[in-house]
C-alpha cells in the first residue's frame, strides 16, 4: 500500500516540540497522571496498583468497554472496539473498502480521513461548506452521493472550523444513506465540547444501523498521551473484522492507558468541564484580538469542538506566514496548505491554558510589523 505524506502531523513534527508557544494544537492541555489517579475511587485505584503489564484483550479491557458503554445507548461490550482513533481510522478505511468504491468526506479534513480512502484507490467527493459562515448545506450533500457510493464520513464538531450541523441535518443525512444503503463513518474525536447554546447531537451509531462512531481520550478529555480511542457500532461482524485486522497493528493497547483512561471516563466532568471552560475563555479573548488587528480578516467562531478556521488579510501564502511567524516570534500555528485547502487561513486551537500568553506575544509582533 502506497500513501502520501501525512501533511500536518509532518508539519508538527518540524515544528511542535522546538517552537516556544503552540496556538493551532487541535487538543488541550494534558492532564497530570496523578489528576486522573486523585479522582479515582478505591475500586479504581487498586486496578493502577495491581496493575500487571502483559498482553491485554485485543478489543480492549471489559472495564474499559463498560466504562465507554455509559456515553451510548448500545448494551454490550461487544459493541466497542478500542485501539488509538488513528489505526482505528486506518482499520476502518482498509476493512470497508474497495478500489471503485465512491466515498463522500467533509472537507476541509484532518488528512487521515480521506488519505487512507483516497490511497485504497476509492473515487473522493468532498461536502464543503460555505467559507463565508462555514455552514453544511445538505442539499449540497444529496447531490454528491452515486450508485456507488459506499461511505459518509462525517466530522463534527468539525476540525478545523468549528462548525456544527443540527440534529435535522443530521437526520437528513442518515436518511439519505439509509435511502441508499451507505454506511457513514462519524469522527466524534471532540464530542462534549459543546461552548455555545447549540443543540448536542447523538452518536451516530446510536441512531443508525450502519453507522459508526469514533472518539476517544485526545481532545475532549486532555489526555492525548494515553494513545486511546474506540469504535462503537451496531455492526458487530464489522468490528470482528477491524479486531482481526489489528492483529497486524497494535494487536491491543497499552495497560496502564486503559487503566487511566477508565478512571477519566468515569468521572468524565473532572476533564471535560475544565476544557470546556477554557475554550470558551480563549475564544472571547480571539474575539477581542481579532477585532484589533486588521492581520486577521474574518473570525468565525466555533461553535463546538476546540479550534476555528481563521481568515487572514496577507501578501503572501499562509504557509510562508506560518514560517516566519514562528521563526520570529517562536509561535507555531498551522496554514491552510496543511488540510489542502485554498485561500489565506490558519487553524487556531482553543485548548491551551497559555493562550493569553501566546496572544500577547502576537499583539506585539504585530504592533512593530503592521499587517
């Protein structure tokens, strides 16, 4: 199998760990080990200290499933898969499809959710929303689907703008993929973060039988460091299949992760409600930045999930921006380049409890250079 370069994790990778402040980081701050051990209950914290580091279950600890199981309306643990949500979207990718195979991906993207279908030989349509508000229009939608069209791939709260559908949209589009018997893939990598009044929508495996949802500790939880993420569907063949695949990958996942992560999705506000918290903070005070600046052209604020895609009033390309912002102010953030979108953007994450810092840093490079 051959597949592209994955852009942005590349991007990060040249970037993430020398530049001094990181303002596009699509998850928040990670939470100490021993904040996910202080929350656990007696119960919990004997499974740390007891805590054997052989093999696990390939599907993932029964504990770990059941506490997962709470988030949804299916029954059984058979019903969850658990592995890191990148192999999972790999697995999934590689497990449903054929070279032929018409699939329907939001756009822009993170990479992975298309770059595994595209490198399988698969024909790509992309559903895109309107720049000027960034909002999903189904009647858009309805017109992309073929006689061959296998998989939806939806993503929302969305990545990278921060856009929601409503339950409607939704509704319409599960019946639009019932109609023609399409399976969808729905990335919930940043559900619960709900920072405005908009209605929460359900996973998509609870409302349709051939649906699929993915979520996991990265974003929502803070805990990107545990590796761990899940499958839940109401298929129960399919995720037979994804277990037998990752005999190949990861055969299971990592003990001590799927300790902590039990604990942090038992007692889920404890992380949650904090990075709601902060998202909310740092988006008022990119309102007040944005409105101050004329470097930034248009603002559109998310409306769930952690980050945005931001608008801005450059010469050049936002790529050449993001290189010399951070090689002048020690700033990292992420081009539109990155997600193969057109037009002069930049991804701006939310989730950071230094963000009032990094804005500071900003405001004064951009007081002594002017647009």
């Amino acid at each position: 199998m051959k597949i592209n370069d994955f852009k942005l994790e590349r991007y990060f990778a040249k970037h993430e760990f020398t530049a001094k402040y990181l303002l596009s980081s699509s998850d928040c701050d990670g939470f100490a080990q021993n904040h996910v051990l202080w929350h656990a209950s007696e119960k919990e914290l004997s499974l740390w200290e007891e805590l054997k580091l052989g093999y696990t279950e390939s599907e993932g600890n029964p504990l770990l499933r059941e506490a997962i199981l709470q988030f949804y309306n299916q029954k059984s643990i058979d019903n969850v898969v658990v592995a890191s949500p990148g192999e999972l979207n790999f697995v999934t990718m590689n497990v449903l499809l054929n070279a032929g195979d018409h699939v329907i991906s939001v756009s822009p993207a993170y990479q992975s959710l298309y770059e595994v279908v595209r490198s399988l030989g698969c024909e790509l349509s992309y559903w895109k929303p309107n720049p000027q508000n960034w909002e999903f229009n189904t009647e858009d939608f309805e017109g992309l689907i073929k006689e061959n069209t296998r998989l939806i791939i939806l993503n929302f709260p969305h990545n990278p703008t921060g856009n929601y559908i409503t339950q409607q949209q939704l509704d319409e589009i599960v019946a639009l993929a019932r109609k023609h018997d399409i399976l969808i893939f729905s990335d919930e990598m940043y559900r619960k973060l709900m920072i405005s009044d908009v209605e929460e929508l359900p996973p998509v495996c609870d409302i349709y039988e051939k649906g699929i949802s993915l979520w996991g500790m990265s974003k929502s939880f803070g805990l990107a460091g545990l590796r761990i993420g899940w499958l839940v569907s109401q298929n129960r063949d399919f995720l037979k299949k994804v277990i037998a695949f990752k005999d190949y990958l990861s055969i299971c996942s990592s003990a001590p992760s799927e300790v902590l992560s039990t604990i942090a999705l038992n007692h889920s506000d404890e992380f949650i409600l904090p990075n709601v918290h902060k998202i909310k903070k740092n988006v008022s005070l990119f309102k007040e930045f944005a409105s101050a600046h004329e470097i930034i052209s248009s603002f559109i604020a998310p409306k769930a999930g952690s980050t945005a895609f931001v608008k801005l009033n450059i010469d050049d390309s936002s790529l050449e921006f993001c290189d010399r912002l951070v090689e002048r102010t020690g700033i990292m953030t992420v081009p539109a380049e990155m997600f193969e979108y057109e037009g002069k953007y930049i991804r701006v994450g939310f989730g950071r409890e230094n963000f009032p810092e990094v804005l500071e840093v900003w405001d004064r490079y951009q007081r002594t250079v002017g647009k």
